[in-house]
C-alpha cells in the first residue's frame, strides 16, 4: 500500500481457525447433525467437551444412552465444568436411585452434558454439539494466544524480501466466531489491553484484530478492531472512524 505520505506498507489478511473445532464441523457435515439411531425411545441431544473427536463416537454412544434410558435417567452433566462432579436428572415420576456406572463412561468419552427429548416426527436421533466457552475465563488473553498463534504463522509471509522493502508490515488478524468464539468474545466484552503484550513474529511491525460486535449501545454488526505496534506490543484501542459500522 502506497500512503499519501510517499510511504509503504505491506500488509497480510489472515483469519484465526480453531482446528479442533473446524475438524468437529466437518465430522458432523459428514453424519449430519441429528444422527438417525436404533434401540432409543427418545431422541438426544448431547455436547462433547472441546477436543472430543466426533469420528469413532457415533457407533459406541448409542448403546450408552439406552442403557441410560433403562435406568431412568434422562439427563447428565458435569456441573460447574468440574470432572468429578456429576448430575443426574431422573424421568418424571422415576424414584431414582444409584448412579449407573454408563453415566461416568459417557464422561469418559468426553461427553460434556446429555439431555433427552421427544421429537415431533416420533424419529429416534443423536444430536451432537461442540461444547464452548461462551466468554468464560480469561478470554482477553485468548486474544493474544490466538493472534499470536496466527503472527507466527503468517509471519513467512511478511519476511519476504518484496514485504521487507516496505517501510512498515502490517498483520490484520480476523477473529471468526464460528473457529475461535472464546477469544471473539474477549475482543469486544473483554480488554484486550489487560492481556499479555504480543509476541511480534519476526518481519511483523504492526498487527491488528478484529471481530463483529454485539456489545450493547453499538449494535450487531459494528466491527471492533485493537492495534498492537512493535516493540510495545500493548494493545490499544483506536478511536472513531477506525471503529464504525459495518457498510
């Protein structure tokens, strides 16, 4: 880019790809989202921890839930994101009693919560869902760990001697909610200034972030951009127009 000053920039576009999460979409474009199953009397709905791998499951869960179903439970989870804890919902009108030991495999095979549910069509069916932060934890660090991730990536891009002749490099990182949610959602409800100073990848001056907004007052479809500058490397949030609207 040529500026009006007579100076130049080179500049890399890159977006941030949870892998884990890109192969779990995959896997279900693959099976399809409700997954038609045999030997349930109802349908469920169940969301697997993050790096539970959605390949291999599909033929051995079935045979869980149902044994679920025979003891009357028809509902588990890990409450408060603890791996020792564990609750257990009850039919309506089951007494309850001892935990089925199915209950604690299902947690083994990385299955976060489960909850049954009657479908309208009378068809029996599993439903998976990738389990996620939804802003939980110290998501304004998740900025730096993913942009950073992404600099040393591209940042072989931006050493090449065309990209060094330019008087400044510059990395635009977009964060998609649908590959890195957590770290979208500390970009504009978190403070990406309180995280952890970037580490600039080698032949990368300035970088920046960028994501959708729905913070309230702003509206769904602002885009909220941080900037990070060499050596620094502290965020810091640009002022009006470089925060706007959507066109």
């Amino acid at each position: 880019m040529l500026l009006a000053d007579g100076t130049t920039i080179a500049v890399e576009v890159t977006t941030c790809i949870d892998e884990e999460a890109a192969e779990f979409e995959a896997a279900r474009d693959r099976h399809g989202v409700h997954v038609d199953v045999e030997g349930l009397v109802q349908s469920w709905a169940v969301r697997l921890t993050e790096s539970t791998r959605l390949d291999g499951l599909i033929e051995v869960i079935a045979p869980h839930l149902a044994e679920l179903e025979r003891h009357g439970v028809d509902g588990l989870g890990r409450p408060a994101r603890s791996d020792s804890s564990l609750y257990i919902r009850h039919r309506a009108g089951d007494p309850g009693g001892a935990v089925p030991p199915v209950a604690y495999e299902l947690l083994d095979l990385g299955v976060d919560t489960a909850w049954a549910f009657a479908r309208t069509d009378g068809r029996q069916s599993v439903e998976f869902i990738r389990r996620s932060g939804g802003g939980s934890g110290n998501t304004e660090h998740l900025v730096t760990e993913e942009v950073t991730r992404a600099a040393v990536r591209k940042s072989p891009v931006l050493s090449r001697p065309a990209a060094q002749r330019a008087d400044r490099r510059h990395l635009f990182v977009w964060l998609d909610p649908d590959w890195c949610r957590e770290a979208e959602f500390g970009l504009w409800s978190g403070n990406p200034a309180f995280a952890p100073p970037l580490d600039f990848a080698p032949g990368i001056d300035e970088i920046w972030v960028g994501s959708w907004s729905a913070t309230p007052g702003e509206g769904i479809g602002y885009v909220v951009l941080w900037h990070a500058n060499h050596p620094s490397a502290a965020w810091r949030h640009p002022t009006p127009p470089e925060l706007g609207p959507n066109p």
